[in-house]
C-alpha cells in the first residue's frame, strides 16, 4: 500500500476482538512506516488512513490504544504530543487522579485529573511562583497554599501529592518532604480554607501567601456556587492573613485564555479590601504555552 | 448524532465538489461542539468521527483544510498543535519556502521550508546562540553565520529573510537591518562558505563566530557527499577563523535526538584542530521542546 494524500484502507472484519487484534498488528507496521495516523474500529469495520500535509510531508501518526497515553491538551486546547515512555504511578486519591508520568525530556511530569501540573524540568514554574527571585525570604513568615512541594508553612489537602513528590520529583522538592516538620517550616495535610479562617480569625499575618493550588482548587466543602466566587472565597481570607505591605503570587492560566485572565482580574475588583496587581508572562518548559503569573498586593492606606 | 465513543458518520456524496462543501459546513457545526476529530472526503464518500480519549474526555479536533495548517511537528518528530491565526507572508525564496505566521501567544514566527526557525517570543534563542549573557563582546570581532537577525559581521545567503525580518520581525531584529553596513557591522548577503575561505585565506580572526544557520545548511555549492561532511567543512572553516582563545557558538538540535547529538559530537572530534565543548539545554519557548546548544573553543596548546 503506497502513501499516498488521503488514501484509506477500509476492510471488514470477521468479530470485533478479531479486528483489535488485527488493527494492533498492522498500527505496529503502518507506524513504523511513518503512514499511520488512525487506526479505528467501527462495530465489525477497521480502517486505516494516512495523510500528507500541505507541504506534501506527513503529519506524525496519531497512537492510538497503547499503554500509554501521549496526548495531553494544553489549557488553551490546543492537541499536543508529549514524549512520554512510561507510566510511572496512576491512582486516584479521595480528591484527584494522580499520575506520575515520565517525559523523554521534561523528566518526571505530575498530572492531576488530567492537567499537566509539573515537571522536572519546570524551575521557572518554581522560580516565578516565588516572585522571580526578586524577594528576599530570609526571616519572613511564608504560607503556601497547596503545591505539594515543600516550603515554610505549606497546606496541601492530597497526602498522595505529597508521596509521589517524595518518590518521584525529588529535583523539585529536595529533602523537604521527609518531615512535615522541621525548624522552620511545618506541612499541613489540610483543605487550606478551615486553615485560612483560623489564620484569620487568630489575627495570623504573613509577609508572603503563595497560591499554587491547582487552576481550579479542589475543596472538602466548597461553599459557593461558582468555581469564580470560590476562587475569590481564597482571595480574600489570604488577604486577611497577608501584611499590609506583604505580597500575595499565584499563577493565572495560559496567556491566550484572555477572557478567563479579564475574569480573574475582575475577581480582584471586589475583594473586601483594595488591591493593585502586576502580570509576567512565562515559559514553563513542560506546559507546552505561555503561562501568566500575577503578583497581588494591598493597596496602600492613603 | 450524539457523541460517543468512536461515533462515525459515512455517508454517500453526490459529487466530490458537493462533498466539499458539505463537509466544509458540517465541519464547524462539529468542531463547535468539541464532536469533530476528522473530516475526509474520500472519492465521492466523505466521513466524519469523534474520538473520546481514556480519560473520558475529548481529544481537541484535528482541523483539516482550512486555510491556515496549524501542525508544524517538532524536530523529534511530536504532533503539536500552534495557535496560528493568521498566515501573514509565504513564498519560495531561491533558497528555501519562507513563510511569516503570526501564533497568538508566540507572536511572528519565522517558518523556512516546514521547520520553526524564530518566533518573537523566543529571546531565550537568541540570548543563548551568543553565550547566555556571560560573554562581554565590546571591542571584539564577531562573525555570524546566517541568523538574519543582525549583528556585526553577518553572512546571510537569503535576502528574503533579510526582508521578512525586517518587516515582520523588528522586536528580534531592532534597526540594524535597516542598513547593511553601520559603523560597527555589516551584513553580506552571500553563501558563508566561500566568505569563509576567503577569510581563512586572508588570515582573518575572529573573537566570536556564531554559527545561526538553519539545522540543514543550505549551500549554493555543496562540496561535500553528506550533510554531515558538509557540517564538518563549516566547523573546520569556522575554526580557521577563529582566534585562539575565541569561542563558536552553536545551536544543536532537540534534547530528544541523542544520536544526532552524538554524531555531531563526534564530528568535533574530526577537525583540523583539536577543540573541546560545552552544552546548554535551553527552552526556546516557540520550539515546544527543549534544544541544546554548544559553545566550541580550541584546545589550549600545550
């Protein structure tokens, strides 16, 4: 069968197991000819089809079946191919599935529930989460709020999290993790709200809250009706725990997603106190997409 | 129709015109409702499917014949999707198709025949190719092969290019391809390979030269049999030119590619002079991979 623009093999099969198997055998041989790029089965119908681009090259073949699933959308939606060759954990924790994945390139990767959340290779991740090394830590008060990485008082609701960084991403989190507490920083394996309205309510202040809770947090009870009134809900009690003069980072979502970043922004228009922002944009090596960061701050009393 | 798990539609055309058109409409009716992987017209058959991947969730559909192809595969061979809006500028130049694609997040992206050359967002590429910041060049001599982008004494062999950035690309180019001969460069519009043996020839040296070629040079007369003897005659020209404590910067290829990283290595160690090498591992945002670049320098004698 020659490559040729289009062309498609269409042929019946005897039983629908049959035709897996045959489809199998010959994904293996039309992959390795680089002419693959679907192989379905319809009810007792397989084919295969190929496609030649614009510029008359092949596009790489979609796999399609194999134990190990390559595609992982990126937050704008866009498909694309990571070089994964090993699924090294997946399981489901009370709160998210988990998956450590390895990439031929950005080592170790973390998906939750299907979302790319961190690789080895993602320092810059880290790094602008942190303001951009632009801060001075030394003898300042820190609450991360989720990240499962390790820093100061870190509150981080998935104990399984916090294992598989332990086993797998020790380029990320270092020693830490071997003890949720040592002389001066302590890890709470709790939903970071009750933790947030104690704070709040002991009068706890910090000169740094870090949000790195997943794009859309996961709560044990989430008490508003929107993902946008519940992500304010955070905004608000770490402003109540920030200093005056304190800063407040956390990451925003992919620099396409214009309407969702004007939402957000929004969000920061109708905390209980006033407040100024500033944007950078980042690349995160594994994310495939430019990711935007926000640093938010009180407004000073005039 | 409903979505599900591998749904297919075949249906029957009247013309392969009609079917065109039909599927052309269909088309946006499916992808508006994240149901459409594939459209093909095959013969006077058209089809459309669906595909729901492992996690229950859809793939994002492949867009097919559209005007603008937004699947430039990287150099490891990955599917990966680009948020392309528009296609600003393309045509063959002498030497190679030039295309000017303008991605949402990327900003222009230089394209020359199929492979992302340069994007606006990539400073991370240009930064690397001259040392990473860690090199003062005031009062140096500085040699770019290729690049187009403008700096000292530069040898471009496509004027297209030339062109291209300084209409599209101005945020990776500034003024100087305004003019090309300023008090402190000049750019050549020549094939390298002859300027550099003239160089050679003249007993010319450089401080600095930057190999900013495209991975597959082009060459108006290639003298040698395989793209790897031609690789080796631009590196043992380079070195010719290159003082003795001077350094070659280069840009290798995808993380990915061990063995053509290795075979380039290797060709390191076949010039006519001893040289010795470092690498960097760097995310050139637009690439959506991570690429390696090497700076070569001659071995102190001893």
């Amino acid at each position: 069968m020659a490559a040729a623009r289009h062309s498609m093999l269409d042929f019946k099969l005897g039983a629908r197991a049959d035709g897996e198997t045959i489809l199998k055998g010959l994904q293996f041989i039309f992959q390795e000819q680089g002419m693959t790029e679907l192989v379905y089965t319809w009810q007792d119908h397989g084919y295969l089809s190929t496609y030649i681009n614009k510029n008359g090259s092949f596009l790489p073949p979609i796999l399609r079946g194999g134990a190990i699933d390559r595609y992982w959308p990126t937050a704008h939606g866009r498909l694309v191919e990571y070089d994964i060759d090993e699924v090294v954990y997946d399981e489901d924790s009370p709160y998210q599935n988990t998956k450590i994945l390895h990439s031929k390139q950005f080592g170790y990767i973390l998906i939750l529930s299907g979302d790319v959340n961190l690789a080895e290779s993602d320092l810059a991740f880290t790094q602008d989460i942190k303001g951009s090394g632009k801060e001075d830590y030394s003898g300042k008060d820190v609450l991360i709020l989720g990240g499962g990485d390790g820093m100061v008082t870190m509150v981080e609701i998935d104990q399984m999290v916090i294992d598989e960084y332990k086993k797998y991403m020790r380029k990320t989190c270092g020693d830490v993790l071997n003890n949720l507490k040592g002389d001066s920083y302590q890890v709470l394996i709790e939903d970071c709200i009750p933790v947030l309205k104690r704070y709040a309510k002991e009068g706890r202040e910090f000169d740094y809250v870090i949000n790195d809770l997943t794009a859309v947090p996961i709560s044990t009870s989430p008490e508003e009706d929107s993902t946008w009134e519940f992500l304010r809900l955070i905004l608000d009690l770490s402003m109540k725990v920030l200093k005056q003069d304190g800063k407040y980072f956390t990451q925003g979502n992919c620099v396409n997603l214009t309407e969702a970043l004007l939402l957000y922004e929004e969000q920061l228009g109708h905390l209980y106190c006033p407040v100024e922002f500033s944007k950078e944009i980042i690349c995160v090596p594994s994310y495939l997409e430019l990711w935007v960061f926000y640093t938010v701050w009180k407004k000073a009393k005039p």
